[in-house]
C-alpha cells in the first residue's frame, strides 16, 4: 500500500497521465497487490463529501453559464475600482463571493477574475514586457496572493480542501463542516485579505495608481449585459439557498448543492447533457473518491502510524509548542516541492495531524492549522495551484519577483493566522 500510495503521489506531481486516470489505477493496483476488496476500494465514491464537491461543481457551472458570476465581480469593480489597489481589492472580495459554492480556484479566478484582470490592464496599456509595470504586473500578483487566502477561509474554497476535513475526521476524529470552516477562517482571513494586496501594493507599486476607467469598464459592461435575466435570478436563489441550508440546516453537507443542482435541471437553467460534459467535474469525482479509499486504505495498513510514531520519537526532546512551530513551518515551506495542494495534501496532512495528534496538540487545532496552512502556502511559487501557472503564463511577472513577493508574503500570513488565528480559535474553543 506505502507503495502505490507513493507512486500516486509521485504521479499527481509529475503527471504522467491526467490525475483522475492515476487514481483509477492506482484504485486497481490496491485489489490487486494491496488486499483490498472490490468493495472496499470503491467505497470512496459513496462518501458524501465527494458528492458535496461534484454537486458544488454543478451549481458553479450554472453561475458561469448565466453570467452572474462575472456580474458578481465587475459589480465588485465598478464599486472598488477607482484605484489600482481598489482593482485587487474588489476582485479579491469576488473570488471570495465565489468560493462560497465553487470549489474550484482554477474555475474562479480562471473563468471569471484573470480575464477582469487582464482587460483592466489592457485598459490603461499595460502588456506584458516595458509595459508591464504600468498596472498589470501589480493586478496578476496581487490578485493572485489573494485568491491563496480566500481558499483558506472556506471549505468551498478549494477543491482539495473536502479531502483535509475528512481526513481531519479519519486520523484526529474531528469533524469539519462547511460552517466550523468559516468560523474558524473567516477572522484570520479578512485580515488577510485587507492587509496581502496592501503588501503587495507596497512591495511591487504600479506605476498608475488612480484607475477610473477601471470603474467605467466595469460600468459600460454591466450596462452591456443588461438587467438580470430569469436564468440568472434562479441561480442567485439557488446559491443563496444552498449557503443558507448549509449555515442553518442540520442536513448533511452533500444535500443542500445536490438540491441546488435539481433545482438547476427541473428549472432548465442546466440540462443533463451539461453536466455529463462537465469534464473537470468528474475528474475530481473519479480522482477524489480513490484519493479517499487510500488515504483511509493507508492507515488501516499501520503507515500513518508507524510514520508518526517515529518522527514523534525522533522530536521527542521538543514540548508540545515547538514541535507544533517546527511541524507548521516544514509542512509549509515543504510546498516548493508541490506542483498541486492535493498532492500535499494527500502525502503529508495525514502524518503530520498524527504526528501532533501523539504529542498532545489539541485536535480541532492540529486540523485547522494544517488545512489553512495547506492553502496559505500555494503563494510561494508560480506552480504551487492550479491558478498560479494562468497568472504567471500572462508574462507580466518575472520569475525571480514571483518568488520573492511570495516568500514575503507567507511570513506575513504566517505571523497573522500563528497569533491572530491561534487566538480567534481559541475564542471558538477549538482548543
């Protein structure tokens, strides 16, 4: 199992092949050379918390598809826009807006918030190369730095973040829902969020700070696109209500965007035919259900274990403080080596909540640091999620200011989610 579970790792790295047909494989191989039956192996696909990402998916398709969703964000520009750090501001609040029901960054900043971004530069002649500085280079940063906190506030707030929470539940028995996550993340992260672009702001200036025309783009699109349609009223109601169930209901967290999705599809919004084109969809549905079954399969064979015992016996000099220090800071940094959060997710959050879990550190706060810390750490490089290679890919950012503002950038998040956070979860009594 230690080497399928490695060879999967190794292969979401480097991917040879397309993520989903690795876990298929590696599915395979775990009947049989690892001693799992058919049935066990597949149980994976049968957890609601799979089913919560691939519904999440569907209600997001809907949100692009109608256009409400960059309705969302240039309503969010023509507000904030009049100024270069108002441009980031107000597309880092979209992204935020967003992630409440879409569990994809890529999807986000991809399809909605890099396109604003790129016209709001173009808008004021900033291309990449001399130009570059102008504005653009500022917006792909700082936007970008963004985007990595808004996937720490939110369990929607990517894709791999469902795989922390039932992992959280599997190794430290501590449940996580979608509302426990936002409690825990949203003070932390506001903060964040208003002080990250600010630093950005500081350490890579514009050249063009006032942008008005940024505010008449968003202006003359807004008007372009009309009034709100009756597609786009459906999917505002079924977005409100799905966050809504998932704060006031006690339903499971899979039911309410699998009731949004039915909505979707008896109203027309969405027809079947989309949904089974939905390629990505059901690539995370197909690569998330076996990345369960191992990660659970793993445990069961006695790896996560003996792993943490052994590192625990290694650091068993440490008290309980320094140790968690000294394990947040390596799982964090460890992130240059992660071309994908999953990745790391599936290879080190396991061990590591074990680790802390064997020398005392309280439950709720070895879960949350380790999820948070697991997203705060993709702003280090132009590869460590799947947004970074589409901003960096725009040629506005040279690689060596991509890596030092992102180094910047961490110690500062580091220093408010280790006393900002630490002392907001401990109100919450999550330790």
């Amino acid at each position: 199992m230690f080497g399928i579970f490695a060879a999967t790792i190794a292969g979401l790295i480097l991917q040879p092949v397309a993520g989903g047909a690795l876990v298929l494989i590696a599915i395979t191989l775990a009947i049989l050379l690892g001693g799992l039956t058919v049935q066990k192996a597949l149980s994976g696909f049968s957890d609601p918390v799979v089913w919560l990402v691939l519904s999440a998916f569907f209600v997001s398709n809907a949100l692009l598809k109608t256009g409400l969703a960059r309705r969302i964000a240039l309503v969010f520009v023509r507000v904030f826009g009049g100024t270069s750090l108002g441009v980031c501001y107000s597309l880092g609040l979209t992204d935020l807006v967003l992630a409440a029901i879409i569990p994809s960054s890529g999807a986000r900043s991809g399809g909605v918030v890099l396109p604003i971004v790129r016209s709001v530069a173009e808008l004021y002649g900033s291309e990449p190369g001399a130009t570059a500085s102008k504005l653009g280079s500022f917006l792909m940063v700082g936007v970008y730095q963004s985007v990595c906190v808004v996937s720490a506030i939110l369990l929607t707030g990517q894709a791999s973040n469902a795989l922390a929470a039932r992992m959280a539940g599997q190794f430290l028995h501590y449940p996580i829902t979608w509302v426990s996550w936002l409690r825990a993340g949203i003070v932390p992260g506001m903060l964040s969020l208003a002080i990250v672009p600010w630093l950005v702001y500081r350490l890579h200036p514009p050249t063009i700070r006032e942008t008005p025309e940024a505010s008449g783009f968003a202006r003359r699109e807004l008007a372009a696109m009309g009034k709100m349609t009756a597609p786009e009223w459906i999917v505002c109601g079924v977005f409100l209500g799905v966050c809504g169930l998932w704060i006031f209901s006690k339903l499971d967290a899979s039911v309410p965007p699998l009731l949004g999705s039915g909505v979707l599809l008896v109203t027309g919004v969405l027809n079947w035919a989309e949904l089974m084109a939905d390629r990505i969809a059901w690539d995370v549905f197909v690569w998330y259900g076996g990345l369960f079954e191992l990660a659970r399969a793993l445990g069961e064979a006695n790896v996560t274990p003996v792993f943490a015992n052994r590192v625990g016996s290694s650091l068993a000099g440490y008290g309980v403080v320094t140790l968690f220090v000294v394990a947040l800071l390596v799982y964090f940094y460890s992130h240059y080596g992660f071309a994908s959060i999953t990745a790391h997710t599936l290879a080190m959050y396991p061990a590591f909540c074990t680790v802390m879990l064997v020398k005392g550190v309280p439950p709720g706060l070895a879960a949350f640091s380790l999820a948070c810390f697991g997203n705060l750490c993709a702003a280090l490089t132009n590869y460590g999620t799947t947004p970074a290679p589409m901003f960096f890919a725009q040629g506005y950012v040279a690689f060596g200011t991509w890596w030092r503002i992102g180094f910047i950038v961490s110690l500062v998040t580091i220093s408010i989610w280790g006393t900002v956070g630490l002392a907001w979860w401990k109100y919450l009594g999550i330790w």
